[in-house]
C-alpha cells in the first residue's frame, strides 16, 4: 500500500479522498491554488503546496508543475478526483514515466474510452449496444449534414473527448447541424484542447442510466448496479438513485453483464462508470465510458457498503479485488441530491460567494459529502458544488422521506442554491411514482 498520495484536486472530492486515505493510514498532499487558500482540504490533509493562479489553466491542469509539487513532497501515487486531468491520459501517463503510480486506469485504456469516437468501436466490437451515429469523426458542414439525413432528425453532435456536456449539440434541422458543428468544435477545443467531432442519433427523453464497475489488474471485473441519472438540466446531473425505479431485476442482470463485457473489451482496470441510454421499450445503448470516480458514486457506496475510493487505491497498489460478483449485496435504496450554489429562478445561473452560515443534514441514513463550511467563500472559478447529500431508506419510499427531511434540514446563508428547486423535485407527484427522463427537468420548469 502507498505510503503518501497527492490528490491533484480539489473541493468535496479532495475532502473525501483525503478520508479514505485516512483510514488506510496514508499520509496526504492536497495541491491548492491561490483561490483555495481556506479551503476544507488544505485544513485536512497533511501537507498542502500551492501550485498557482486561480484560473484551472494556471494551477490545477498544469500537468508540469503537479509532478514538481508531487517531487517535492515525496509521493507515491497520485489521484486526479474527478473533472480537470482525471480523464486525461497524458497526465496518467506522465505520472508513471515520472515513477509514481496514477490511481486510475491505463492511459491506454483512457485514451481507447476517452475517445468517444474509438469507444463506440470498441463496444460495437464486443457486442454492447450502441446508439446509430457516425462510424468516424465528422469532419466538416457537408458530412455533418450527410449524416444528419442518413439517421434522420433529431440528432446529436459530441466532441470525442467531451464530458459534463461540453461540446454537444442537439439538432433538429440542417441549419442547427451547421451552426451545432461549428459550437460544439470550438467549445470542445476549448474545454478539452480537442475539437473533434461525431453524431448520433438523438433519443428523445430516454432514461440515463450508468453502472458501477471495479476491475483490477488480474482480470477480475465486478458490477455494483445501476444509478438513474436522468435528473439533469443541460446534461449536468441534479439528483441521482439507485436502483433506478425504471430497471427491473431481469434489466438489470443485462445491464451489468454488458457493463462487465465493456470494461473487459476495453482492457479497463480500476473503478469505472459505463453509461447507457435507456428507451421506453427497455431496450439500452452505449453512451460513454467515464474513467474516473463519479460525482455520485456515493449511492453506490450508500447501496452496497463498498467503498469504491477505498478500491481505487487498492488497485492501483496492485492488489486484487477482494470480493466476487456474487458477494456483491444491494440493499435498500439511496438518494443523492447535489447541492449547488446556482439560482433556478435564473436558469441555475451560478452564485458565487460568501456562505455567512452553513449547517450540512444530519440524523439517521444520512450522508452529507461537502468542502463548505460557516465562513467559507464559494470561488467563481470552478463548478458550482457546496456538497452532495446521500441518503438511504429500507425501500424507495422510505428513501424519499428521509431526503424529504434532510433536505429541508440543510442551511445555506449567503449565496442561492438548488435547495428550493430538489424540494419542489422530491415532492412532485411524477418523480413519486419513478416517472421521469432526461426531459423531466425542463418541463418542471415550464410548469406554473
């Protein structure tokens, strides 16, 4: 087991990664920037090095000058969170040419996922659904639209090395395609210093459902269920569960078996996330691969007691996974909600600032994963998150009351948040019943 790990992150996850290394009795390095000077996980960790600017492209994606913080401190292993190099692979790579060990998949595997394009391939290969679209990139205005025609309207445009749904744009007419085309290349070149592109075809309102995978270095691969990740404005997740209330047990037995086939194909190690489109007629698609820990991962970990960060450094140590497909054990139902600091009634714009009070959930099958804190000041410069709040019941219903009361229980003075917009959410009498898509949000907001 290593003896120190740098975590090249910040906010709720460098918190939380900072707690399981904890408990395995690992030393920490939290690298910070100018702007996260107070921040939670600088208080927490062992050592803390300033590595810049606020702004990501002067800190936190200078791949150069984490290596030299990482000199500096003597670490054995890095882990890059989730979002900035997470899903990078040159920096994977660049940390094991450099002698320390990336917590997180091959840069091979990354790079054979990461694109999204080579992905589909992949899949296709190993006989995992996947969405009709493009066999390649799309490479201009004229093969854009030849495509369009070919699957038929609506259709959608991804950047091969997109996420968080940067670089995506729905079209529904050739003039969207060619004004799409344009966009999502130039947000992805920004984003993501690649402006490639492909399509598909658009599913309208499907179901977002992913599953939870380990596999280590010894060919063992596991699953632990699916999460609905359909709740989502602008392809950002609001709220997450598991099991999805769309997914009966024979569903799920395919999901997971086509989860596990994936991450084999792919030569996948690690803990991972294969997420599918799921259509009304049960029938499901491969979307992408994420290479990394999930934002929401904490359901999964509310569901089966593993602890899926836990994991991750234990197989980048080299050890095999301790448990078996059949010991996985799902019990009961957990709920995330994500805590944003983001004004609904202005579209989620972002609200930065000072939180003159902060009291976090608390009381029995309660979760509350958070950097913030009385005092603290919620920076402009990143994702809008104040923390994630996980909850679990014996069974769906009890799960909702149990986020019904936490919810209510959260405090946040000084900047807006979701807060108004989960509880109109949790109590609408569609998302009670389980009905609900990747549409669902949008036309809650339309309703008066």
């Amino acid at each position: 087991m290593f003896n120190k790990v740098m975590i090249a992150n910040r906010g709720e996850i460098a918190v939380r990664i900072i707690r399981a290394c904890r408990e395995l009795n690992i030393r920490t390095v939290v690298v910070y920037s100018t702007a996260d000077t107070d921040s939670m996980a600088v208080k927490l960790a062992d050592e803390a090095i300033c590595i810049g600017a606020p702004s990501p492209s002067e800190s936190y994606l200078l791949i150069e000058r984490l290596l030299t913080a990482a000199d500096l401190c003597e670490v054995d292993a890095i882990h890059p969170g989730y979002g900035f190099l997470s899903e990078n692979p040159y920096f994977a790579e660049a940390c094991r040419r450099h002698g320390i060990a990336f917590i997180g998949p091959t840069s091979e595997a990354m790079k054979a996922l990461g694109d999204k394009a080579v992905a589909r391939d992949t899949m296709k290969a190993a006989g995992v659904p996947i969405t009709p679209g493009s066999d390649g990139l799309i490479v201009n205005e004229k093969q854009a639209l030849a495509m369009a025609y070919k699957l038929e309207y609506p259709v959608i445009i991804k950047a091969v090395a997109g996420g968080g749904g940067r670089g995506m744009r729905i079209c529904r007419n050739d003039e969207e395609v060619i004004q799409g085309f344009h966009s999502a290349r130039a947000e992805a070149e920004k984003a993501f210093g690649n402006g490639d592109l492909y399509m598909e075809k658009f599913l309208v309102n499907p179901r977002h459902i992913e599953v939870q995978i380990l596999a280590d270095n010894y060919g063992n691969v596991i699953h632990l269920g699916e999460r609905d990740c359909s709740v989502q404005r602008r392809n950002q997740k609001l709220l997450e569960e598991t099991p999805s209330p769309a997914v009966s047990q024979k569903l799920r037995e395919k999901l997971g078996s086509a989860a596990v086939k994936a991450a084999k194909a792919a030569k996948y190690t690690s803990a991972g996330t294969i997420e599918f489109l799921l259509d009304a007629n049960d029938n499901f698609y491969f979307m992408e691969m994420n290479t990394r820990i999930q934002v929401e991962h904490p359901v999964t970990e509310m569901l089966t007691g593993i602890d899926l960060v836990k994991a991750q450094i234990a197989i980048a140590a080299g050890e095999k996974l301790n448990i078996r497909q059949k010991d996985v054990q799902f019990c009961g139902h957990a709920i995330e909600c994500r805590i944003n600091a983001e004004d609904p009634e202005r579209n989620f714009a972002p609200c930065p600032g000072k939180l003159k009070l902060f009291v976090p959930a608390g009381g029995p099958n309660v979760r509350m994963d958070t950097h913030a804190y009385t005092g603290y000041s919620i920076p402009p410069y990143y994702d809008s998150l104040i923390g994630k709040l996980i909850v679990w019941g014996h069974d769906r219903a009890e799960a909702l009351a149990v986020c019904n009361r936490a919810v209510s229980e959260v405090v946040v003075d000084g900047v807006k948040t979701t807060i108004p917009f989960q509880q109109k959410l949790l109590t609408h009498k569609n998302f009670i019943e389980g009905k609900y898509d990747t549409g669902f949000v949008e036309r809650i907001l339309q309703e008066k």
